[in-house]
C-alpha cells in the first residue's frame, strides 16, 4: 500500500457529491476511505461541507474523523453539531481522545454535553482525565484497560476481563491491582490460560510491572517507552493506584512533536506553526527571532563602529567580517546542535569540563585547517602576510570560542532547567556574531600593532 | 518509575567485581537490571570487561543487550566470541535484529556463524533478511509472525498457529495467505474462538488488509503506521507474497534516527554522530559545512572588495554587513526549516507559487517591520537619513530574497528527488549572506548615488 493521496479531481467530486445532496453516493464513497484519509479530506472543505459529512457518516467512525482533523476545522465542525450530537462521537471514542475534545469544547456546553454521555462510566473516565495537565503522563493516558484483583480466582478473572476487555481496543497487558487498586504486577494471558480455575491470581501474576507516575513529563514516558520497547504502560498516582495507561501510537505523536519542536527552535521559530498556518502565525513565530538577530547585528555594527581608524590602513580586514560572523555563527550551532541532541536522546555522559575541553580540541582541529586554507588564500589574494596572519589567526580563536560557547550554554540551561533547544540556533548565531566579531578586531590589531 | 541512571559508583563497583572474578555476586548484581539499561553499563566499560560480562550472562539475555550497544563496542565483543558463542547469541534473537548482527560481521565468518545455528528454519530467514536493503521495508522487517492458510479449517488453524506462535513475542495479528503464499487478509481472534472448528478459514477471514511492498522507503512505512495507528504491519513482495512483518518499536527507532538526521543536518553536521563520538568522526561530519562556510565568506569578502571605493564616502555601510548577511541567513534557515518540515510531514498542499507568494508577503512583513527599527535606529545613531534609508530599504529587499530562496531550494530538491533537509543550516545560511551582501551593496549604490 502506499498512503493516500488527496487528488484534486477526488475533492472536487466530492464537493459536488455535496452540493447535489447525493447522500448515498457520497456515503459509499468515503465508507471506502480510512478516517485518517477522510479527515486529510475535510480539512480541505469549507465549514458547511465539512460538517455535512460529519453529519451524514455513522458516529463510530466521524468520532475517529474528529481527533485527526485540524483543530480549527474540529472546533467550527463542532459548533455546528448539537451537545447531544457532540455527546454522541464522544460515546465512540477512547477516554483519551474524548478527554481532548471536550477540552477544547467551550466551557459553558462542557457541562451540557457530559451529561448527555449515555454510558456513565464512560462520562466519569472523561472527567477524571479533564483533571490532568495536558503536558503529563496523566494528560496522555487512557482509562481504557483490562484490571483484576490479585484476590480473585481465575474463573472470575476471565469473567470480568472478558467484560472489561469489551472496551478496550487492544489488550497490551492485564494489570493486577489490590483491594486499594495499587498496581501490584502484571499477567500473562498464557499463565491465565493453563493454570487451574480455582488458582488465586495472586499466586501467579509476575509482580514486576514498569509504571509511570501520573506527573511525568510525555517526553521522559517516551523515553521510557521506547527504551524499553514497551508497547503500553500502566499509570499510577501519588499513591501508586492504578489510574490509567498509555499505548506507543499515542507515543509516536510525542516524539514526532518533540522532534518538529526542536527542529523549529534551531530555525529560529518560536512556537508550533505550519507551513499551511496564516501569515500572521507565521510572522509571531518568525519575528521575535529576527529582531534578536537585528539587536545583534547592531552589536556588530557599533563593535565595527569602534575599530573604525583601521579602515584607512587596513580596509580588508572589514571585507572579512562576514566571514567570520558565518563561522562563528555555524560552529556554534553545530556544538549547540550535537550537546542539545545528547541532552534529549540522554546519551551524554562524563563531566562538563571534559566536554568542554572535547570540543576545544575539536573547534581547535577544525580551526587549524581552515585557518591554513584561508592563510594561503588571503596571503596570494593580498599579497600581504601580516594581515593574512592577522585573518587566519583570528578564525582560529573565533572558532574555538565559538565551540566553547555553544557547548556551554546549552549545559548551562539545562542545569538551570530551562529547555536548552532554545539554544540553538539564532541565539548561538547572534552572540556568536558579536563575541566572533570583537574577537576578531581585537587580535587584528593585535597582530598589525595599530 | 524514572528511566536507569547510571551512576559513577554502581560503575566503579562492576569494575571492582570484574577485577576480582566476582561472578556469582556480579550475576546477581545485573539479573536485576533491564538489558537496555546493562547495555548502558557495557558501553562504559572497556572492552575486555565488556566481554566478560557476555560471557557471563545468560545468552537470552545477553543477546538482547547485544542489540543495544554501540556499533562499535559490540563490534569489539563479537571479535572476542567464538564463531559457535556468536551463533548461540543469534539463536535468541528475533529475526530482524539477528540479521542486523550478522550484516556487521566481517565477511569471512558469516558463512560459519550461519552454519552454526542449530534451528536451520531460523538461520535460513536469517540469511533470507540479509538479502534486503538496509534503507528499505524488507531491511527493517522480522520473520517472527502467525500465518494461517485460506483453506484449512479452524481447528487446524489454531494447532498451526499455537506452534508458529511460540516465536513470536507479541502477536498482533494473525494473516491469512494463499497456497502461494499470497497475503489475502487478516483474521480476528475473536471471531476464530466464537467459530466452529470445522468452518474454513475463507469464510471468517477479513479480507481488507494493509500492507507494505518490501522496497518501501523506512521513512514511508513510519508514516503509513504512525497516521493508520498501526502496532505492526505485514510487508509483501513484488507479487504480493507475505514475507515479513514490520513492528511498532522499529518504527519508533526509524522516526527518531530520521529526526535526528535533519536536526543535524540543520545544524550542519553531515553524518550521524553523537556528542560521545570521536574528534576524528566529529570533524569529518563537521568540516565540510565549515569550508562551504569559508568559500561563501570569501565570496563575499570579494564582493566587498568590489565596493571598496565607498569605504572612503560611507564606512558606514560596512560597519551592517553582519547585520545584513545574519538577517539574510536567519530568514532563509526560517523559510526553508518550515518547508523542509511540511515536506517531511506530508502536509504541504498547493502550488509552488502560491508558496512563493505567500512566503515573499510574509517576508516583506517581517522585513518591513525590521526596516523601520533599523531605519529609526540608524538616523538617530549615524544623523544621515540617506544612509539610513540605503541600509533600512535594502534589509526588506534581502529578507525578501533570502524568503524566496529558502522556499524555492528545498521545493525544488524535493522535486528532483534529493533530500530537501540538506538545504536548511549551513548551505542556506552561506548562500544567502552572499546574495544578501550582493543585493546591500548595490541598492546602498542606487540610493546613495555613488
């Protein structure tokens, strides 16, 4: 299979499905198409079509439509749906996915629409997760999942999981909890399977159980997760009761958005925009990043603005600012870059000097190479060795200040606890401009004695 | 529970067990530790360490810990392991990772490892795996899977699978072939406990599958599994044969080494290292990005030296070249990080040229915004409007330009079929401070009338 791609022939037939009113054609065409395609569809469509294929599908699958579309075009949609039509895709879907829809419900019909909720449990599981801060293992999990008492025989057992397992799409594990719910360790279905039916479980589940605690970060769940090559994991309180579980597909999100995130942060975009996001967005996420890079520049400028006599003398050196501004710039993201990827994927080991000290050497090593290269050319373009020198010594020390600068402060943040993604990109860039440029003027006439 | 950290002293103290031949106590010691998290430890160590402690453990858990370490250390074990101690390891594992071990073995022993392994079904998809691109669906697939035959009956079908089944950690689906080994569908378990024994197969089975061609890029599969939500997926050859089957975990590896791949190339680092790599490796995937760099920077120090007869009139206009050429980077790295993002995640829609046209408002936004800061600043700092007016027009004009080309490159990569993420960081970021320079100087000429 390769994935489905949204022609334009395919939407415009569709609009015209809708305009035309031909229900059951329409229906049998997108009974063909996977929800997920079907969202990629609407999100496409203007407000009016969109919610009349809403309208029109069966809530067990526009429930699934819902949590894959945008969420501007989710919110008009179910704006235009009644809290019973609302209560209604909310009865289809998973805890999780229900709880954040309703979050994003306005707050005067949230009452309203739980308490059209038929099945009451399922009303109370949302409310329950409605608690939770979005950025926690808490706000990830679901309460869909097969428990049993570690006091109870087989026989009941299977009983109560055949009911609970009802709800539950996929059984990753069954979960054994005290008479307090505390989450007391895990069965195999195959020991369920082959022990007698009088047995108690709590002479045969496995009492090692990895759990995460409701306040988790999702980063450090995913990082669990996939460490471990879990494909769920069971969530538990203050108190280690059992409140929930998180399944990898919910997962793969979180590293996929961490990932855009920190992509986006060494570029230079400040918040979580789209390339389809309106100009405005876009310009919010750009701007602040740029003006830092104009505050920079204009450091530069007035550093330049110091060392103004030597034009007269030596006007090259001004032709090769640039150059080192651009080197300062890209070795301090590249060091940046490699301690902020190491932070993440927690595979940075030993201490911060012998880091700092690494990537010295390394800045050095880089640093005497291109330094050579530039030697030779600036000494054959100018024909004068001192400035040559002058040029070529000075990359030497920007770049290796450079590397200790990037390496240092994303170490640095995150000591403090503050993300050190942030510090990539135009900030390393910026200072690295101005540290590189001054460094640069002040060995120069150093070396020409001016 | 919070993820293993490895402290200096649970090091120092396996260190002390090794030295004294300790084994009964250093068993113990790391039965209590996850393999992912002993892999961890053994990374740490030094390589004779390393491989006591493989010869220690158990091979079923060792062969596992194997998985998880690096390339190079394992390299350095298997070279300490006889041909026959290799095999063994290989035995344990699955399919999929055994393959990936017996692709790093030096050449001249593969034969005999193979020949090694007692279970000849296993050695054989072993070398059946090695076949398959390492960049392709079939290189990341396991064997391990339930397959049942169109033709045989319930009860057949379940004796069938509850040996096929011991082999396979996790059952996620069980798949229904043809005589030839075709994939014609999926069966639910459910529905084969609530059928008579005597029904055949044909009958139950769901004949709407998804699937995978084995030539599939990895990044393809990943999107395929993350937007169905899918926990595995079965991959077919070119004639539809089932061949193998892909897992949620290894799709979890392929997003994040697929992340940290355009992370890293955004910041100018052209191969996969990591901060723990060597100096050697971590120049060679840094050095080529420095001396793209140091071309650019003297390009555009030769651009400058074709304005030097305005150094005498306005020195000024060079104290804003790093001004100009960050902005000019800045801005293309924002466009093309964008670009390079909705490509990756499939969610660019529309034409190239409305892409460009939005791009350039929305760079002229920003760069009109920009202007008149500068603009402001300069007059009150320098008192020459015409200056001011030169440095502040030609900044909107090189944020347009340096928005135009950091949207067009990546489009137009993407189309020829070359990563586009090779044109983020480095590459954008030099050849926009030549153009931005370019364009500074030669509108600072018109405006000033030199």
């Amino acid at each position: 299979m390769t994935p489905f791609k949204l022609s334009d022939e395919l939407l415009a037939e569709i609009e015209q499905l809708i305009e035309n009113q031909k229900d059951t054609q329409l229906s049998s065409l997108l009974e063909e198409v996977h929800y997920a395609d079907v969202a990629e569809i609407i999100n496409e469509l203007n407000e009016d079509e969109a919610t009349y294929i809403i309208k029109l599908l069966e809530s067990d699958k526009t429930s699934d439509i819902l949590t894959e579309l945008d969420e501007d075009i989710r919110e008009a949609i179910l704006g235009n749906l009644s809290t019973k039509e609302i209560a209604g895709e909310l009865e289809e879907l998973d805890t999780d996915d229900a709880a954040d829809i309703v979050a994003e419900l306005p707050k005067e019909i949230v009452q309203e629409v739980i308490s059209e909720i038929e099945d009451k449990e399922h009303a109370k599981d949302i409310v329950d997760l409605l608690r939770y801060d979005e950025n926690s293992a808490g706000g990830l999990m679901a309460k869909e999942l097969v428990k049993v008492r570690e006091n109870w025989n087989v026989l009941t057992c299977v009983k109560e999981m055949r009911a609970q397992a009802e709800n539950v799409t996929r059984v990753h594990s069954i979960y054994v909890v005290d008479e307090d719910d505390k989450l007391m360790g895990r069965l195999s279905l195959k020991d369920l399977l082959t022990t007698s039916t009088k047995t108690h479980i709590k002479e045969v589940y496995i009492p090692k159980v990895d759990a995460v605690n409701v306040n988790e970060k999702p980063e450090e769940v995913a990082k669990i997760m996939s460490k471990y090559d879990l494909e769920a994991i069971p969530v538990v309180d203050e108190i280690g009761r059992l409140v929930g579980r998180i399944t990898i597909d919910d997962i793969v999100d979180v590293i996929r958005e961490e990932a855009d995130k920190d992509y986006q942060m060494a570029a230079g975009i400040s918040q979580d925009v789209e390339a389809d996001d309106s100009i405005w967005d876009l310009t919010r996420a750009r701007l602040p990043w740029l003006i830092l890079g104009l505050i920079g520049g204009l450091g530069a400028a007035a550093i330049m603005g110091g060392f103004e006599e030597m034009i007269a003398q030596h006007a090259i050196l001004f032709f090769f600012t640039p150059l080192i501004a651009a080197m300062a710039g890209n070795v301090g993201v590249q060091s940046s870059a490699i301690i902020v990827q190491g932070l993440a994927n927690d595979d940075l080991k030993g201490s911060i000097s012998n880091r700092l000290i690494k990537e010295m050497l390394l800045a050095a090593l880089n640093g005497i190479i291109l330094a050579v290269i530039l030697l030779m050319f600036t000494w054959w373009y100018k024909d004068d060795f001192y400035v040559a020198l002058a040029i070529a010594l000075s990359l030497i020390v920007v770049i290796v200040v450079a590397g200790i600068i990037g390496t240092f402060i994303p170490l640095f943040l995150h000591k403090r606890g503050i993300d050190p993604a942030i510090a990539t990109g135009p900030f390393i860039t910026t200072s690295n401009d101005i540290f590189g440029i001054l460094i640069y003027f002040w060995i120069a006439k150093l070396v020409l004695g001016i």
